[in-house]
C-alpha cells in the first residue's frame, strides 16, 4: 500500500487531546496536511500509513492543543509592574488611566502587543481574545506573529489618544474590522469597556451591531463588589440584570472576572448561555474576590481563562492561570474534587474556543481542526516522576517545559525559541518605552 503524503507527522510520548475528554494517548502521531489535523493514531501504525515532507520526534513531551487566552489587554504588557499593589479603581484611575493619556499611540499598541505575542507563543498561547485600543495596530502585530487572535473594538463614553466618544471608537474600530475581515488568523469582537465606563444607548447599539455582523461580546462585568453598588444607585438594577434589559445577553457575550454573583445573575448567565472568563490571578491580585466557579461549571456555564494584562497581573502565563484556578475553586468550594486537571486544562483549550465561536477550528485535537499545537518537556529530573501527564501540565509544570509551538500547522517556537522576531528588537522596543515612562 503506497503512504498517504502528509506536510507533517509529530510523533510524542503522550498526547492530550482534550476531546474525549480526561484522555491521555501514549506513543502517538498527529498527521498534519494544510495546515490542518489528518489523523491522530498510533506511532507504529502512522510510520506506515503516512509520508511526510517533516518528522518531528517528541520523544519525552506531552502534546496539547495550543492554549486560548480568553481575555488580555496585550498591549499594557509595556505597562507591566507600573503600578502594584493597589485596589482596582485607584490602579485605574491614579495609574493606567493618566499613564494610557500620555502615552498610547499605535506605535505604543504594536510594540506592545508583539511584546506580548511573543511572550504568549513561548508560553504555548496560541489564540489570544484582546481588549485594547488601535485594533489594526494590535493586528498587524499578532499577523507578523503568525499568531491567533480576536480583536476587540473598544468602547467607552469619555475620549482617549484613540477615540473621541462612543461613536468615533465604534468607527474606526469597524474601519479595522472591515479591513483584516477576511484575514484567516485576525477576528474582531464589540468590547464595550464595561457597565460603569457604557451608556444604555452605546449598549443598544452594539447589540445591534453584534448581531448584524455575527460578533462576540467581550465586557468586564460584575468584577468588584463597588461596581454592583454603584450600578444600583445609578441604575436601579445590578449590572447584570441592567444588561439583559438592554438585549446584550446571549451566547455571543463572553463576561469577563464574574466575581459577583448571586443566584439571579447565575440564572441569567445560563438563561441566556453567556461565556465567562475567569481571571484568578489578576482577581486575587486586585483584590477583587474569587468567582464562584464551581457553581458556574455546575451549572455547565462555558468558562474560560484568562491572563488579563500584564499590568494587573503581572504575566501572560496560562499555565500559572490553570494552576491557580484549580487551587482557588478547591479553596473557595472546600472540596479539593472541584476543577480537577483535565478541567483546568479545558477551560484554557476548548472552553475558550467555544466562547470565541471558534471550536469547530480549535481548542481540542481532532481531524479536520486546525494544527495549534504546543508540546512541553517531561524531562527535567525536577519534573519527574510523571504519572498522570494531564495531572502533571496542570500542577507541576510550567510556561518554561513549553519547547514547541505551531499555529495552523507552522511552526512558530522550536526548542522555546521564537522564530518570528528576536530578543533583541523586543528588548530595544521596551527599553524605550520603558524611558518614555520614566520621564
């Protein structure tokens, strides 16, 4: 029987596919052609099945799909560390706010966000889902990344470097939209900033906009307990509830931090099958309390994870995320069951592709999908011994056992090293705005 021509076969020692979920394949192959999955079988059986232009032998690696951050600010990476140590409000309205005024440009958005990219493709993030300003800045560096990435159409009332008023930062970010639409990497979402920074009438109007062009809404919601407060004084009904007035929940919004809840906003959320993602680092860091997780997960609401961004965070590290996450919810819950590792590593795969819309493309391994692969070394003696690889990815390895990435079946970090831009022009982009800041 003549081999079928593939582009490409990796061959590991274990690979996790997410679906079926909680499996772990041992000496397996992931066949490759256009970019695309083929077939996943045994090693033995593909050596004979398949000819490849490329071999790739990951003889002590665990093979997943690549992750999907499902909330960043990619571009305040050059922000990182600015301001610690302090509560939500103050860090925003003492720090970011007046720091974003002097210094957001698109210079400062593509530095950013390739800073960011490059440090998301090394730490196995193949597919980011970005709230920030000057989305074709943000574009044009995901795009020379090779990199994944939904771009958010930012929206607030009051003006910024980037847009004068509602209706100016919906313009120009469908401006960008319309340009990078037919882009197979780049995607947009409507990112009305949050409740407390929206009117009702820019609410209504990008439900309506959301449901015109089939877009996902990215918003921060219920994230302090101030922000509830403050939505029931000014509006007479918690930020939640104010929403589903305004005909914005559905399946296509994705509710980011849902520190919280009660039971009412619960009921909304799966009501209206609404996306979540979850933030623990950047919660716990902020103060801002810990989303009740397991009662959502219950409740088989879509969660996904999220790094936030660099300045609150302080890393673009999915790993660290899927670590705490199932640490908190045990913690929070009392019941260490709660968010077991092949949840975690869900959340941070298929979960955050079904709340993107993009699950039939990514987030899990299967024929037919695209080839977004991260692999890590199971090798170092301070790793080992491994039993449960699935159990290992979640509480004993990190961003730093990631060796290879692809995106799309291209090869993106070999050996933890990446291919699309050097350390040294990242280093002289930081170190200028990173002056800018000082003076």
């Amino acid at each position: 029987m003549t081999p079928i021509e593939v582009d490409l076969l990796i061959e590991a020692r274990w690979i996790i596919p997410v679906e079926p979920d909680d499996t772990t394949l041992e000496h397996h192959t992931v066949a490759i052609r256009d970019g695309r999955i083929v077939e996943i079988l045994p090693t033995s059986e593909a050596r004979a099945k398949f000819s490849a232009r490329e071999y790739v032998q990951l003889p002590e690696h665990i093979l997943i799909p690549g992750l999907v951050n499902l909330h960043c600010h990619a571009a305040m990476t050059l922000m990182r560390g600015l301001a610690d140590d302090l509560p939500l409000m103050r860090w925003l309205q003492e720090a970011i706010w007046p720091a974003e005024a002097r210094h957001v440009s698109p210079t400062f958005v593509r530095d950013g966000s390739l800073l960011a990219g490059a440090e998301m493709l090394r730490g196995g993030i193949t597919t980011c889902n970005d709230m920030y300003f000057f989305p074709e800045a943000a574009a044009e560096a995901f795009d020379r990344l090779g990199m994944r990435a939904v771009l958010g159409i930012t929206v607030l009332e009051f003006p910024s470097q980037y847009a004068a008023d509602a209706d100016d930062y919906l313009h120009k970010g469908l401006a960008a939209h319309d340009q990078w639409r037919s882009h197979p990497r780049i995607h947009f979402a409507l990112a009305p900033h949050a409740p407390y920074t929206v009117s009702n009438r820019t609410f209504e109007r990008v439900g309506a906009l959301a449901d015109e062009l089939d877009l996902p809404i990215h918003i921060h919601i219920h994230e302090t307990a101030a922000e509830i407060s403050d939505s029931l004084r000014d509006h007479g009904r918690r930020p939640l509830a104010r929403l589903d007035d305004l005909g914005l929940l559905g399946p296509n919004l994705i509710g980011v931090h849902a520190v919280h809840l009660d039971s009412e906003d619960v009921e909304r959320l799966v009501l209206h099958n609404c996306s979540v993602a979850h933030c623990p680092t950047s919660n716990m860091k902020l103060a801002s309390g810990a989303a009740p997780i397991s009662i959502l997960l219950d409740r088989q609401i879509t969660v996904g994870l999220g790094s936030d961004g660099a300045a609150s965070n302080n890393r673009l590290d999915l790993f660290r995320e899927m670590h705490q996450a199932s640490l908190l919810a045990k913690l929070s819950s009392g019941d260490a069951t709660t968010l077991p590792a092949h949840q975690a590593l869900r959340m941070a795969t298929l979960c955050g592709a079904q709340a993107l819309g993009l699950e039939s493309s990514i987030g899990s391994l299967l024929p037919g999908k695209a080839a977004d692969l991260c692999a890590l070394r199971v090798d170092d003696v301070d790793d080992l011994p491994c039993f449960d690889p699935i159990s290992h990815l979640i509480y004993v390895l990190g961003r730093r056992a990631v060796s290879d990435v692809w995106v799309a079946g291209e090869r993106r970090v070999i050996g933890g090293k990446l291919l699309q831009i050097t350390n040294t022009e990242l280093l002289s982009a930081v170190r200028l705005w990173q002056n800018k800041f000082r003076q």
